[in-house]
C-alpha cells in the first residue's frame, strides 16, 4: 500500500478482488457495488470521496495480489459506511483542528477504528494496513477517541504517504470530482446503501465483528427522540378504540350463551393496517426523503414488523402508486412539483381493506383535509427555519397551516416535542 509507478488498470484484476470481498463479507456487498471506480495515477493506492467514487492507482493494482485487493475494497468503503468524512468535519468544527496535517491524523485514527477486527475469516490484511496496536493504542475504540490518544511525530512519520481521500477526513483532494462530477451518489441513494447493509448485519447477529455491530445497531441507528416519539405515536393510534378491531365467528361472543340457538361473533383486535403518505414535493430535501425510508421501518417496527399491513404512497400535488412495504430502500419516491397532501389521504381512504392509521411524513407545506378522516392519523413533520420559509413564490408572506389538531404531530430531527 505505498505509491507506484504508472500503468493500465487491469479492472479484470480489481473487479475480481471485489467479488472476492463481497463473497467473504456478503453484508457489505451492497455497498462494495455501489462504488463507481475512476481510474486516477495521483492517488497513492486507492481511496473515497464522498460521493461514492473509488480513485483507483493503475500501478498499485498491478502489484497488489487479488486476495490484498480485497482488504483494501473492504477498507474504502468501510470509510464511506461509517461516516468518516462528516465525522472528521464536526471533529474539526468543534475541537478546532485545521490543515492536511490534522486531516492525515484523522484518516490515520480512522483507519484505526476499521482495521482492528476488519481482516481474518477470508479476508487478507493488506501489506501496510495500519492498526492501533501499532501506535500503542488500545484496540476497539472509535476515530474520535483515538484522535485523542496520538499525535503527529516520529513514530507516525512513516505514514506521511497514507491517503484514503475525501472520504476518510473530509478534506477534498485535487482529484476528486466534486458534487457534480459523474456516478456520484445522492445523500437518499448514500442513506438507502447505508440502510441495506444494516439491515444485512443485524439481519444474522452474530455474523459479523463487534465493531460492524456497534456500527448498526448505535452508529447508524442511534437513539432518537423523534423516533421513539413516531413509534410511540404509531402504536398509540393502531391501540385506540376501533383501530385494528373486527368482528370474527372463530371464537363465538360468550353472549351468546343468553341466546340459544344464536352464535353471536366476537370483537378481536388484529394487526392494524398502516397507510404511510409521504410528501415527495420540490420542497423536500433528498435528505430528508432518506430520512422518511428510515421512518418507514421504524413504523414498521412499531406494529409488529408485519410489513404486509404497510402500504406506502408518495404524494406531491398528485397521489401515486400504493406500494406495499416489501424493503424500504425499494420504494421508489415519485415526485416533484407542488404539494397537496389531501389527495395522498383520499387516496388511502380508497384502499380495501381501509387503514386503521395514516402516518404522514411531510414539511407542512400542504393544504390539510377540512374534515377528520375516518382513522387516526399522524404527522411525522420535518422541521424548517424560519429563514427557510419561502412557501410559495408568488408569494412570499405565505404560510401554510399548521397541521390540524386532530393529528399527532412528531417533529422529525428535533428534541422532543410531540403533541
């Protein structure tokens, strides 16, 4: 892993070696293929931005066996799936730490929060691949803390050539494409990745290191207010009086004892049917469209994870098509233009069976229905500054409605305040 001279890239050679990673570590398969590879002679070996791309060094290629290759594949993109370049932006914001020099100690403490139980069942440490132990760190720990434990001097000098892109700290390089460069991925494609290889980790607990299970179970999914409000919420609505309640003849009414010759049904309570609209309208970040992906497992969650009694709808000024919830990173959110929430719920109320709730996740920037629908119904509101408020361009004093009181409101990406 230290630089060469130039060639060719053998992308025969490269594309096998992230097969053979995606074989050895399936849960991140999803992402290893995700990564678009452009081929660069400035990179030392290969490295991220963080957009996606994977700068490939031709001459590293070349002497690199597969097997190595692989562990590097594993490594980039674990760079991506952590975070690490949003990450050392808040170190740097909040601690005050400028220049390449603290942007080389970042990608290096980072490096040591993923190689210190990346490699071994099938997958080869490649030739150089720091690790803490090597610096007299403990092992287990995350970039923030290691960032603590070291800094630059002659027992670091020797990585001065150590350069895994944008991706690992943050820092652009003079090779990176930019934002608006070709095969970038946008931020709901990067969270729908993000999402999948969760999903696969804590899909087969136990498959996995212990860091790639801090890394789902707390890093990418960790404790939030709104969240445990949105499902409190959901289960709140689908357990009221009438939601997910229905006459059945399985086991008779006990009152029916008091007329002979008479079977009387029973009330029971079944898994309550959730329609979930979400605002796809130009007003709506990708972010925050990726954010709503994320809800919808969480809902899912909420009523039991039977995700055949979860439909989605995307809505802007016109509903689309009901989807049942199969993945979340498979819906597909349609959209664009205006907003008119209205028409998302008729068309909920179309669907038989009908929803026993309604969970919306929108900006509130929509006209409401005049009348309370037929079922509960929450709101899973993303919030917007007051700088932000340029509801409509003809004109510019207005604001919508707030939404109506017969809704529970969660406010998404906030502290705590639900009513």
């Amino acid at each position: 892993m230290s630089p060469g001279t130039p060639g060719t890239l053998d992308l025969d050679k490269l594309f096998a070696a992230r097969l053979h990673a995606a074989r050895v570590r399936p849960y991140l398969a999803t992402a290893l293929f995700a990564l678009h590879t452009v081929e660069s002679r400035l990179v030392p070996t290969m490295a991220v931005d963080r957009h996606w791309r994977c700068y490939v060094s031709p001459a590293f290629v070349d002497r690199a066996p597969v097997e190595e290759l692989a562990g590097v594949w594993v490594h980039e993109v674990s760079h991506l799936l952590r975070d690490h370049h949003g990450r050392s932006d808040r170190v740097a914001r909040e601690r005050g730490l400028t220049g390449p020099a603290e942007r080389l100690r970042m990608n290096i403490a980072a490096d040591c929060e993923i190689n210190d139980d990346a490699f071994g069942e099938g997958l080869v440490r490649p030739e150089g691949a720091l690790e803490p132990q090597s610096l007299g760190l403990p092992e287990g720990e995350l970039m923030e803390d290691y960032l603590r434990q070291f800094r630059l001097g002659p027992h670091t000098q020797n990585l001065a050539w150590l350069d895994c892109g944008s991706g690992a700290d943050g820092l652009e390089r003079e090779w990176d494409l930019g934002p608006d460069g070709a095969h970038g991925l946008s931020a709901q494609e990067r969270d729908a990745v993000r999402f999948r290889v969760a999903q696969g980790i804590t899909g087969r607990p136990g498959r996995t290191s212990k860091g790639w299970q801090r890394w789902a179970d707390e890093a990418f999914h960790p404790p939030q207010p709104w969240r445990e409000l949105l499902g409190s919420a959901v289960r709140s609505a689908a357990s009221g009086p009438g939601a997910g309640e229905d006459y059945t003849y399985g086991r008779p009414s006990r009152r029916s004892a008091g007329i002979p010759g008479v079977v009387l049904p029973s009330l029971r309570r079944r898994p309550p049917r959730v329609s979930v609209v979400i605002d796809t309208s130009a007003s709506v970040s990708d972010t925050e469209l990726g954010s709503a992906l994320l809800e919808v497992a969480a809902i899912s969650r909420a009523v039991g994870g039977r995700r055949d009694l979860v439909t989605v709808l995307s809505c802007d000024a016109a509903a689309r098509v009901v989807q049942p919830l199969c993945r979340a990173e498979g819906i597909s959110l349609v959209g664009g233009g205006g907003t008119d929430l209205r028409t998302g719920f008729a068309r909920a109320l179309r669907a038989q069976p009908r929803p026993d709730v309604i969970v919306v996740l929108t900006d509130g920037q929509t006209p409401w229905p005049g009348t309370r629908p037929p079922c509960r119904t929450v709101v899973g509101l993303f919030p917007r500054l007051q700088a932000d408020r340029s509801w409509d361009e003809d004109d510019p004093d207005y604001v919508p409605d707030s939404p109506p009181e017969w809704a529970r409101v969660v406010v998404i990406g906030s502290a705590p305040a639900a009513r």
